[in-house]
C-alpha cells in the first residue's frame, strides 16, 4: 500500500480541514470492499440508513450475516457498530430520536415490516449487553422469565429442564446449580453475563447480538465468554460488536470494519488482521487511528 499524503490525511481526518473526511472526494464509502454478500445469509441488510434527528449515524450499509457465523463489528469509537447492531432486532425502536430507513431481513422475512411484532422478533434475535443486566430475581427466574412470558413451557418440570439446559449452555450450570434461588446480582461479573447469556438463549433464539459483552469483565471472564462464543456458533448466529482486534480476531469467521458510519471492508477475520484490502482497515488494525 502506498504512502502519499492523501493516505496519510486518512489516518487524521480531521488534520488539515478540522472538518470530518469527505469520503465521496476520496472516491471511498462508495462501495464496501470484500464480501459483504453472501448465498447462506440468516440475515441480510440492504442499504441502511439510521438517523438521530438530522444526524446520520448509518450510511448505506449492506450486509450478509450467514448461518452459525460469529462476524465481528469493529471500528472507531462513534463509528456506528452499536447502532448497525441495534438494528438487527429493532432495539433502536426504544430509542425515540432515532430513525431507520432501508431492509433488514431474517430468514428472507424484513423484520421492519409494520405487522412484525417486536417480542417474538427479540426472542429470535436476542442481544447481550455490554453491562450485564439481570433483573433483581434469582437465578431461575433469570432464565425462566423469558420461556415463561413468550409461552414455551406448560409445566414446571419442563421449565426446570429449559432453565438447566441453558445454564449449561452458557457455560454456568456447575457454578450455580446449588444456589438456584439465590439472587442473580450476587454473582460476579463473569458470571452474571453468563447468566444474561443463558436468560438469552433460554428461549431458543436463532441469532445473539453481543454488544461489548466482556467490556466490564477481567481476563479471565473473558476467556470464558469468547470460548463460549465458540461452543454458540454450533448451533446459533452471533454478531458482535468489539473494541477488541485481538478478541475479534480470536472468536470471529468474519470481521466487518466500520468508519464513520461507513462499511467499509468486510472479509474472513483471518484476511482482514493479516491482509486487509482497504487502506482505512489497515490503518485501523495497525494501530494508526482509533
Ligand atoms: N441516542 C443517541 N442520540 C444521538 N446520537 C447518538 C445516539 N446513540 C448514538 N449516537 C451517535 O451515533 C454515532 C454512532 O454511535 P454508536 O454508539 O453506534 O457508535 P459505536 O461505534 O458503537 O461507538 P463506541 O465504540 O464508542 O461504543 C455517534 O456519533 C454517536 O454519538
């Protein structure tokens, strides 16, 4: 790749104008380089556009998300991967400024639809937050609330197999199994987003959105969760947005780089970290801005 100082202007935007990079000028943004399409995509978005009032925070981004694919989003920070993530369940709904234009699909079905229902939407594709969130109940509940509201068990005995089976799933059952009733807020970090991700996967969803979900966790709860990821893949669709080039790298098939709103390069992760073929991703991975 070469160095001339139009490149060089990329790697600080804001260097010599003090105004953000015009990206139409430098002939980027037009098109996302790599493979953004695919022939086995769970879900596909089409020409997104999201907006907080006038500000807009998407720009014309495609996308494929494939079956048991974990395809990581990164980018600079207020690069728009939160929001991109936000999309593919409709949780920017909850959010009262922000509009969203373009196709998002689920098994070919746009899940933008005005008759979709939001709730079943959530439990087909559920999201893990970056601060893990349990609801001031025990255990259990935690993970018996969501098959409960969404009608999945008649009896208890099945409920408790649910509630087992997903604790197993995440990684947790063995950590927790004698203190079921105990309140899921005592547990530690780790161990209360493993729960988040049993209470997620205990209503059998078929993609997990992840948003920074080892952000508030030390090295080893992370380990836990990204080997989990691993365990995930196997049997559901993961999307999750890192601040993390080595996490990305270590859990995910696919990786998606953003900038400023931008998909700029999508490719296998391996491609991206070690080869990437557009010039703003490799000043990303090389460390030269973000
Ligand atoms: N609720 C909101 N109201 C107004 N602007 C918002 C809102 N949420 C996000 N934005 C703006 O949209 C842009 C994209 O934000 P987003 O959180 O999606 O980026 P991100 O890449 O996930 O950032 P980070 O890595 O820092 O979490 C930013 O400019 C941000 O300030």
């Amino acid at each position: 790749m070469n160095s001339n100082s139009g490149y060089n202007r990329l790697f600080d935007p804001m260097a010599e104008t003090g105004q953000p990079l015009d990206f139409a000028q430098h002939g980027l943004g037009q098109r996302t380089v790599g493979n953004p399409f695919s022939e086995k995509a769970k879900m596909s978005v089409r020409n997104l556009n999201v907006y907080y009032d006038d500000k807009q925070a998407i720009h014309d981004v495609s996308l494929d998300i494939n079956r048991n694919e974990v395809m990581a989003m990164i980018g600079p920070s207020g690069c728009g991967k939160s929001t991109f993530l936000r999309c593919l369940n409709r949780m920017n709904d909850t959010i009262d400024n922000c509009k969203v234009e373009g196709e998002v699909t689920l098994d070919e079905k746009n899940i933008y639809h005005r008759k979709q229902d939001v709730v079943p939407l959530r439990a087909r594709v559920g999201i893990v937050f970056q601060k893990p969130n349990p609801f001031p109940k025990s255990i259990y509940e935690n993970v018996a609330y969501g098959p409960k509201i969404h009608g999945l068990v008649s009896r208890r005995a099945q409920l408790d197999e649910i509630v087992e089976d997903s604790l197993r799933k995440a990684s947790l059952w063995d950590e927790v199994k004698d203190r079921l009733f105990s309140p899921g807020t005592d547990l530690s970090g780790g161990q209360q987003q493993r729960l988040c991700i049993a209470r997620t996967i205990a209503v059998s969803p078929e993609v997990i959105l992840m948003d920074e979900p080892c952000s508030a966790l030390d090295p080893i709860a992370t380990a836990r969760i990204e080997e989990l990821m691993a365990e995930l893949s196997q049997n559901f669709t993961i999307a999750i947005v890192t601040h993390s080039m080595q996490q990305a790298a270590r859990v995910s098939t696919r990786t998606a780089y953003f900038h400023m709103g931008r998909l700029i390069e999508v490719n296998d992760t391996r491609r991206v970290f070690t080869n990437p073929e557009h010039e703003l991703t490799e000043a990303y991975i090389t460390g030269r801005f973000g």
